[in-house]
C-alpha cells in the first residue's frame, strides 16, 4: 500500500510540473511563436505516451513487464528531454520578448509584445540624409538586439557544453554581417549608389560600435562584412541559383560549423525560425528605404 501511495504521489508531483510548463508556455505574448507552440505540442504529447507506457506496464505480467517496463523508461525519458526543451523554447522567447520591448520605440510596442509596422515611422518623408539617418538607426537597433541569438540558442538548448571566446566572436560576426548583407542590396536598389553608400555606412557605424565593445576589432570585421556582401550578393531571391539554398540555411550552417552544434534538429529549427523573424523584420526596414510616392 505505501507503494502505491509513493506512486501516485510521484506521479501527482510530476503532472503538476508538466501542468506549470503548459501555463507557462501557454502566456499569451508567446501565442505567436510558432517554436513555443511546437515545444508545447510535443511535451503534451510525450506526456501522454509516457502515461500510457505506464498503464501498459503495470496492466502487464509475467516476462512481458520487462519489455514494457523499459518502454515506460524511455518514454519517461523522451518526456523529460521533451519538457526541457519546452522550458529553454519558453526561455528563448522570453528572452526575445524582454529584448525586442526595450529596444523597440514607446509608439512601436503594443501591449501584447507586438509591432506595429515600423514604415508608419517613415510614412511620407522624402529621403533626406537625417531621415536616412534615422532609418540607419532602427535598422542598427534590430541587428544588434539579435546578434547573440545563436551563441544564446545553443548554450540554452545545451546543445555545447563550452563555446570558446574566439567561436563566440565568429558567431556574432557571422550573425551581423548576414543581416547587414540582406539590408545592402535593396538599399543600393532603391536609394541609388550615392545614397545606399550614406546609408550604409550611417548603419554600419553603430554596429562597429557595438562589436568594438565586445572586442573585435573593426578593421577585422571590416574585411569580413566586404566577403560576406560579395558572397550574399550572389544569391537571387533569398536562394542560391546553383543549389537553390535558402541564404538563412547558409548562415544556419556556418554557425552552426562555428559553435560546434552541427545540424541538429532542434538548434537549427529554432535558428531558422529567429532568422526567418529577423529577416521579416528587416524587411520592412529595406521598405522603408523607398522613396514615399
């Protein structure tokens, strides 16, 4: 009886852990975040199969229950793996959350965590140099809030155990000139050469800034933006034309190579998720370069 009364007690204290991961995740400023919901789904579902490993296994007899008792194992297991990813998704998205509310405008934050477009900040202002200025400004805001993001990712998800300060460095280089490499085209498109050089450069010099702190030096980097815009300029419509890779997989493989993660489902799911967000972001950053009609 003391046994039984063991077990139902584990198993009370463990629902109620899994039933605070869900009311956690459930917060409705992470209703949007597609990785949040995805942890959810699949923490729900582990616990789910482990519940039933384990009524197989105690409705079990004879030999049979050592089979069925190392099926409810791994699926305890495989619902612990599953409830900390859940908890390191949630993190991450906090983290962004907390992020994006102390980088972003008063007028550009709701109450929900979400953006209005940031074109509304620009809407009719002819392209002076101080409103190119300031575009460079909202840009340099949005990169540098997600240089951390696959150093970050990887130490949460523990998919490292140590990343060396030398591999940190490379990421967050990798990281700002990819996305200073998806702003240069359009800005020489639709601002003209004269302009996309003021612009770009207006934009560049906060990011110097910030990678100086760090301890990188600019003359470095400088070197490698300069490859990176030759190599990205390379790729047509967000994908390579020899081997039709998406240009965000091509900066997820990099770092990747650079932290010593490899591909692993969930590092790379989750950076491409984060990047794809960016890219979306910047995007409307490269609409706003237009002239106003």
């Amino acid at each position: 009886m003391s046994d039984i009364r063991t077990k139902e007690a584990d198993l009370a204290a463990a629902r109620a852990r899994c039933e605070l991961n869900y009311a956690v995740a459930s917060h409705p400023k992470f209703a949007g975040n597609q990785m949040v919901m995805a942890a959810l789904a699949n923490a729900k579902a582990s616990e789910a199969a482990f519940l039933a490993a384990l009524a197989e296994a105690d409705a079990a007899r004879g030999f049979r229950r050592w089979s069925t008792y190392r099926h409810c194992r791994q699926a305890c297991a495989a619902t612990d793996r599953a409830h900390a990813t859940l908890r390191s998704t949630v993190e991450i998205a906090e983290q962004e959350y907390d992020t994006r509310s102390k980088n972003l405008p008063d007028n550009e934050a709701s109450e929900d965590g979400s953006t209005d477009s940031i074109s509304q900040l620009f809407h009719g202002k002819p392209n002076t140099r101080a409103v190119l200025e300031a575009k460079a400004e909202v840009a340099a805001r949005c990169i540098i809030s997600n240089l951390d993001w696959p150093l970050t990712l990887a130490t949460s998800l523990h998919c490292v155990d140590d990343v060396g300060v030398e591999e940190a460095r490379q990421a967050l280089v990798e990281t700002a000139a990819f996305l200073l490499s998806y702003i240069d085209q359009p800005a020489l498109r639709f601002l003209g050469a004269e302009n996309r050089t003021f612009f770009m450069n207006a934009l560049e010099s906060p990011i110097y800034r910030e990678l100086r702190e760090r301890g990188i030096e600019p003359t470095a980097f400088r070197k490698l933006l300069q490859e990176r815009y030759n190599e990205y300029a390379k790729v047509l419509w967000l994908r390579d034309k020899s081997t039709h890779e998406a240009i965000w997989m091509i900066f997820t493989k990099r770092v990747a190579l650079i932290l010593g993660v490899g591909l692993q489902a969930i590092f790379v799911a989750l950076l491409e998720n984060r990047m794809l967000r960016s890219l979306y972001r910047t995007y409307e950053i490269v609409t706003i370069l237009r002239l106003p009609e």
